[in-house]
C-alpha cells in the first residue's frame, strides 16, 4: 500500500497529488515582511532563492521569536507511520488540519497516505488547490455553498474522490437538495457516523439511529453510502476497554449495513477511525473485521504523527503503550532571546502566545543557547512559568546561568496551534542549516 519515497518515481495513479498544480510553486512566493522572523535582508528574495542560500538558523539573519521544525525528526515520523500502517494492513489519510502545509501533504503521500483528511470546506478547498485527489472530510457537510463548489469540483475532475460523514436524517436532506440544486453529475460518498457515546461530539447515537440515516441516503439520489465512521478520541473517560467496546460497534454496524445490502455495489467499504491517541487500538479492533461483501477500506486517519510535540501527544501516543513499534520525535523547537532579566529569579523572552501553543501545556525550555560565544547547554533551572501576548516568564533557580541576549530553545505542546501561529516555518537540519521553509494555510 506505500508509495516510493522518491518523488521522481512517485506517478499520479500512485499517489492522489495532481502534478499540473505542484507545491513546488509555493518556491516562488517573495520573502517580506508577513512571514515573521525571517532575515531582513532576505526581503524581495523567493523563498526558494532563500532556501537554495542554505543559512544558519542562529548565524543567519533571523530573528526571534523563531520556530523551527526538525529535517531529520519530520522525515523520521513520516516513515514510522507508514510501517506501522503497513505492519498492520491499514491505509490512513492523515488529518491536514493539524499542519495545513501542501508540503507535507505531499511528503505524506509519498510515505503511503491514501489521502488527506479535512474538517471544514475551507481545508478541503486548500486541498483542491494543490491538488489533493482524495479528501476524507471528518464531519458533516450541509452548507449549500459548499456543497455547490463540491459538485463543480467532482464534475470537473473524474480523478477525485471525496468522502463526508452523515449522522442526521436532516443531514442528509440538506444535503442532497443542495447537491440537486447544483446539478451535480456525481454521487457524494459518505459514511455513516456513529457517536462515541453520550455526551460525546457529533455522530448518530444508537443503532437504530444510524439505519435511518443510511435508508436516508438510500433515498437521496445525489449520495452513496460506502461505509462507517467514527472518532474513537471522544469516547467519555476513554480507557483501553471503553474504546475498544466502542470500535467493536462501529465494526458492527458495518457488518450489519453490509448485511442489509445498504453500501454502493462494486465499491470498498471503508470502515474509518483512529485518531493520534488510540490508534494501537483501532489496529487491534480493525484486525478482527471479517469479510464482507467488499474489500474493506481500514482507515487511520491521525494527523499530530507528522511532527509530535513535547507534551501532550508525548504523553499519549500509542508507540508509549507499545515500544517495540518505535517512538515518534518530537519536531518543533521555538527560538527566543532573553531580553529582560529584571532579578535573580526571574526573565523575559520575547515569545508569548502569538508565537507558542499554550492551550493544552505551557512551552518547555529544553537548551540554552549562549549570545555571547553560541555554546549550547541543557536548560537546567529555568522553567516557563506564563506567557503574555508576546513574552514568555521565566523562572530560574539558583546556578542558572541565563543572561539577556541568550537564546533559549522550548519544546511545544499540540501541533495544532503550533504550525497555525506560522505562515512560514524553516526546516532545520541538525547542524542549523534551514534547508526548506514550511508554507501553511489557516
């Protein structure tokens, strides 16, 4: 089920990415001042002309705050994930929200992706732009206005396949009434979503209330139903067993769907779930699925893999539960300079929280970074106490060694509101050298 790492060798039938509209475009782009802390004097340069000039991170012009991702760690996820699908015969279509980066779009569908999940028709609408060929859309989608630009999108190009979720009767009427006021040509596939329990998020919550949503489709000409869906992640007080419990049912209801003659004929069954905390579960569950009257589609879909964090998905990744797997590495580190050291216990950096994730965990300093002579040290006795809009407090016991002018190097905890905060994030090979720059899109 992967592809060939070498983009060279990788053709449009092996990986779903349109090649009349590359990423290698976004090379192009000029260098000013929207993207933060790039060098000054880089200003008017193309993003590829100031990647091809191979800089230093720390020698190099930039300023801070500045957030790196990791060369060696991204590329080190990338390949982890897509033997650990393959281990256990699973495709996955990686949540784009977590990045929103058509570059590492494209470096995941190089390592095995199936194609890229999206939450909302603005992500999907970015997908589209550099070519993503297959969308999984986590969620409902009932905007007509959107559901307009879908059809365009299905008519025009025979090569996309799109798939939503359903989980209403209503759903699914606004569905396809909007989809019959667009004249659409094709078929939306969608799949049923079944609730991860009371109190959880979205998705129909009983059996019985996701039947009535497939005989739903059944009945609206402009949709197919392919298969079952869910969000395992929101299972309240979510254990090993509960979730497990959870994704028995959602293989049930395929099962009984299936039964019941309720899929598209000639069509796989895609059966979806697994999100960055639980998929060791889903791997287990999904192994157990028997045959059915189609090939199964067995469908991850988590997205924090591709750079982990430092605190929050460190703690609970699966790889913790199963180390013989391997282990994700962490990919971001955010730069910033002491520029206040007001008494012996206390700084400021100049990064706050228009720079750092800060809703799930406050940032981590890791190592310290001399401005005197560029020595590099652990970054004992000096925690991150609090941030402003654009300080980070710091707290440093006695013996720390930390003066205005040093740089000091946090660990991030969420993706998710770490690569949101950036237009632009260099990509940092182990010696400093910024071999790329990471274009995003919130």
């Amino acid at each position: 089920m992967g592809v060939a790492h070498d983009a060279t060798t990788t053709s449009i039938e092996e990986a779903p990415l349109a090649a009349d509209r590359p990423v290698s475009g976004l090379a192009d782009e000029l260098v000013d001042h929207r993207f933060k802390a790039l060098p000054p004097d880089a200003e008017g340069l193309t993003v590829g002309a100031l990647a091809a000039e191979r800089r230093n991170l720390f020698t190099g012009g930039f300023t801070t705050p500045v957030l790196a991702l990791s060369a060696e760690s991204v590329e080190h996820n990338l390949a982890l994930l897509e033997t650990y699908a393959e281990r256990h015969g699973l495709a996955f279509a990686p949540h784009g929200k977590t990045s929103m980066s058509p570059q590492l779009f494209a470096r995941q569908l190089e390592y095995g992706a199936w194609g890229i999940t999206a939450a909302v028709p603005h992500q999907a609408r970015v997908y589209r732009a550099y070519g993503i060929r297959r969308i999984f859309l986590a969620n409902e989608l009932v905007d007509a206005s959107a559901l307009r630009w879908l059809a365009a999108e299905l008519d025009s190009d025979p090569e996309f396949r799109f798939i939503c979720y359903v989980d209403s009767v209503r759903g699914v009427e606004l569905m396809d009434e909007a989809l019959r006021a667009a004249g659409a040509s094709r078929p939306v596939d969608v799949v049923v979503e079944l609730g991860a329990g009371e109190g959880a998020r979205t998705g129909a919550r009983t059996e019985a209330d996701c039947a009535a949503v497939a005989d739903a489709v059944a009945a609206a000409g402009t949709l197919r139903l392919v298969g079952v869906a869910g969000y395992e992640g929101e299972v309240p007080d979510a254990s090993a067993e509960r979730v497990r419990a959870w994704l028995d049912r959602l293989v049930a209801l395929a099962v009984d769907l299936d039964r019941a003659g309720r899929f598209a004929a000639g069509e796989q069954i895609v059966i979806s779930a697994g999100g960055s905390a639980w998929f060791d579960a889903v791997a287990e569950v999904f192994a157990r699925i028997p045959e059915l009257s189609a090939p199964v589609l067995k469908l991850l879909r988590l997205g924090a893999y591709v750079s982990h964090d430092d605190g929050h998905y460190r703690h609970l990744t699966p790889f913790n539960r199963v180390p013989e797997e391997g282990a994700l590495q962490p990919a971001f580190r955010l730069w910033a300079q002491v520029v206040s050291r007001p008494t012996d216990e206390q700084a400021f950096l100049n990064a706050g929280k228009r720079d750092a994730a800060y809703d799930l965990d406050l940032p981590e300093a890791q190592v310290v970074r001399s401005g005197r002579d560029g020595t590099v040290r652990p970054a004992t006795g000096v925690s991150v106490t609090g941030l402003s809009d654009q300080h980070a407090w710091v707290r440093t016991e006695p013996g720390a060694e930390l003066e205005v002018g040093d740089w000091v190097g946090m660990g991030l905890s969420h993706p998710c509101t770490s690569f949101d905060k950036w237009q632009l994030i260099p990509l940092v090979a182990a010696d400093g050298t910024v071999t790329d720059y990471i274009r995003t899109f919130f």
